[in-house]
C-alpha cells in the first residue's frame, strides 16, 4: 500500500460519499479539497461533515496513523488546519493527531479487488504494466485515455518547438529549418543533419534557391562530404563551388565521419537524404508560411516528395554507380516528417497567433495520416488497442514512455478505469492475474 494509492482513493471517491471515524461519528465528504504537490496537507480546502458539524480546511493522509509523529507533523505549524487524518490502517495510533483530529481509517472502505489490482499494477515487470488486467478496462476510458495522451505529445512537441523558435531568436523559419533537417536525418544520422541546418543555415540556402547546384555543394561540403579523392567530375565541382562558398559565408565544415552509413539501407544513406533536402529547399525553400495556411494532408505530403539531381539518380554514395533508380522520399518518411515536423510547428503557430482553428488542424491532420508502425503500437495491437491513425500512434507512444514506463498508472484513464469498483459479472484480480497472460 502506498500514498499515491489512498490519494487516488480518496480524490476519487472510491471509499464512498459517507464514511465513520475511529470514534464512531459519522463523516460525510462533500469536497474532497485540492491535491497539494508541495510541500504540507495532502489536500486543501475540503469540506468535510463531521457528526453535525461542518469542517472547510485541509485533509492529510498516511499509509498508517503513526505516519503522522514520524513525519513530524506535530511540530509543523502548517498542519494546523487539518480537519481530518485519513489513514489505510489506525493501528494503535488511533488517537494521534495536532490537536485530536477526527480519523478515517480506509482499509473499511477499500475493496480488495481495488487493492489487488494496485499492487499488481505497481509491482508489475512488464513493459505496459496492465497488460494481463487491460481487458477488463472500460472501452470509454481507453478512448478518452487515447484522447489526452495525443494531446499531450502535441502540447509537449508545440513547447519544443517555441523553444527552439527562441534560441534562433524568433527567426521561425530557421527553426523549421533545424527541426526539419532533423527529420530527414531520422533517428541514425538526426544530430548530424541538425547541426548541418546550423552551420548552413535557411539564409543562406535562400540567397542561393534557384541554384541547385550550390545548395548542393553548401550541405555536402558543410557536411564534410566533399574531401574524398574524388574520380566523378560532380563532387569534384561541388567542392570547388563549396570553396567559394565557404569563403563567401565563412562556413566551417563538419568532419565527414559524423555520418553512419552502417547499418543502413541505401535509400536511407545520409549522401541520398542531404540531396533529397537540397531538392526540398530547392522546391520549396522559403515556403513556410503556404504550408502553415493551407496545412491539408495531400498538399502537404505533395510538398515532400523531393526527389534529387540527376546525379544521384545512379548514385548513393559519391564515386559509387549504382542501378538507376528514383530517390524520392516514401510515404512513410513523408508522413514521419509531417508528424514529427509540420504538425508541431502548426500547432504552435495557432497557439502564438492565438488561432484555434490551425491548432485543431493539426490534430486533423494526424487523424488524415495513417497509423505509425513500430514496436510500440505493436506492443499495444496485441494487447487488443490498436492505432487508428497518427494521432492514436502518437498518444500510444505517448503512454508507454511517459506513463507505463515509469508505473504512472494512477494518472491514467485506463489504470484509473481499472480501480473503479468491479461491476457485476467482471472476474476479479486475483482471477485474473492468475490466469497468466
């Protein structure tokens, strides 16, 4: 038993509205107060009926009553205004209190169901730990739990973005610019490519937009691409225009082998990405602000069809032919991108310019775009929830990061379902838990 567990009882209400105290006075909740998460009571303002007196001040709680000397609540001053000690177990402390303050002792009032469930919530091993109780959790709340989880990544993602908005100094389309370039590294080469987006950044790829020759020889010799003994006469003409450009904008290169190649499909080489987001600039560049107005799916996903010069077309690495072949990004990088980039930059554009309507069409957008496959959504598909489009993936994520993983269960909708009291005709925990998986 814990803290946390008699916090989500007592602020839901599980032990029901009419309870008794240790002395036998009966106790009615008519406010449970407000959860407190500094320092002091564990709920303010209640209001609390004791007997036929009516109480407005603070609630504290313990896992047992002589929690209440050992914390040294006796001493503290701002334990004052507590009006009632709600404990799990009173033991033999049943009259402990600063002054004499009227006790609840929970463990009347919680069903061991509940308390079961919670202890194998809480001890649990598995990566989603609901995973053998999670078909007994009310489709409603898995619903309304898919709802705020994708939420709250967007919100998270949007104040990612505002900061980064804030370190360029409020250059927004330098921002898009680094996150963008991030994206199109993908997990293996993101830090690269975003420190690439830095040291080239979108004001000078713009001063040289019509030009895809010299947009080129900007990233691949920022990148520190072009110091190899070339044979092909293109990445030997890019590095003589890089050589004029470094000395134009004073760049400093990177060293070439921040780049994997290992481990990696062809498509997905960091010499093919670089020339497929030269091709964006190339097309797009500058483009910003068309995209966050008219944020529909087609049109979007049109934008990032980038494909590359003509050079690369029968290349994947410089000085390499390969078979010829289009290198145009996939549908599941252009909606990775629209995901991870275009959504979060749109919502917080709404937010700032104080437009509700481009902040919902970010969340329609991820509802427009298909679900994303990974071990994840996987994870949660066997386990009967399963993502109906990029908005239920992301939520999805959300909740094994930010909650399974670290047993926030008592902040989820469907842990919280989960504890409610069992309706007729349920099998109970120990039923269930026993079953195995």
């Amino acid at each position: 038993m814990t803290e946390e567990f008699l916090y989500h009882i007592w602020s839901s209400r599980m032990c029901g509205p009419d309870l008794v105290t240790t002395g036998g006075e009966p106790v009615q909740v008519l406010d449970p107060g407000t959860r407190n998460h500094d320092a002091g009571p564990d709920f303010f303002n209640a209001r609390i009926r004791v007997g036929n007196t009516l109480w407005a001040g603070n609630v504290e709680i313990h896992v047992r009553a002589g929690d209440w000397n050992q914390h040294g609540h006796q001493h503290d001053a701002s334990y004052r205004n507590v009006v009632l000690h709600v404990v799990y177990e009173a033991g033999s402390d049943a009259s402990s209190g600063f002054p004499r303050i009227p006790m609840v002792e929970l463990r009347h009032y919680v069903g061991t169901d509940a308390a079961e469930k919670y202890g194998y919530l809480h001890r649990s091993g598995d990566t989603i730990p609901c995973r053998r109780l999670i078909d007994g959790a009310r489709p409603e709340a898995i619903e309304s739990c898919m709802t705020r989880m994708g939420q709250e990544r967007l919100a998270g993602k949007a104040a990612r973005v505002g900061r980064l908005v804030e370190a360029n100094d409020g250059d927004r389309e330098q921002a898009f610019h680094q996150l963008l370039a991030r994206n199109f590294g993908f997990r293996l080469n993101a830090e690269p490519f975003e420190w690439l987006a830095r040291i080239v950044p979108v004001r000078y790829i713009r001063r040289q937009r019509d030009n895809l020759f010299q947009i080129e020889s900007m990233l691949f010799g920022a990148a520190g691409l072009l110091d190899g003994p070339f044979t092909d006469r293109y990445p030997k003409a890019l590095r003589e225009e890089f050589r004029f450009l470094q000395r134009k904008y004073g760049i400093e290169s990177m060293k070439g082998h921040a780049w994997k190649f290992a481990r990696t499909r062809p498509m997905n080489f960091p010499t093919v990405r670089i020339a497929q987001f030269a091709m964006w600039h190339y097309r797009q560049g500058g483009n910003l602000g068309a995209m966050l107005e008219n944020p529909d799916a087609g049109n979007l996903a049109s934008m990032f069809r980038a494909g590359t010069s003509e050079y690369w077309v029968g290349h994947f690495r410089f000085d390499k032919p390969a078979r010829k072949s289009e290198k145009r990004l996939g549908d599941d990088s252009i909606a990775n991108i629209l995901i991870n980039t275009v959504v979060p930059f749109l919502t917080q554009y709404g937010q700032v310019r104080g437009r509700d309507a481009l902040v919902e069409s970010a969340r329609v957008l991820l509802r427009e775009l298909p679900p994303e496959e990974n071990a994840a959504t996987r994870t949660w598909a066997r386990l009967g929830v399963r993502a109906r489009h990029a908005f239920d993936s992301q939520a999805l994520l959300h909740l094994k990061s930010c909650y399974c993983a670290s047993h926030r269960c008592l902040d989820c909708n469907i842990g919280r379902s989960l504890l409610s009291p069992r309706r007729a005709g349920t099998v109970s925990a120990r039923q269930t838990i026993n079953a195995g998986s």
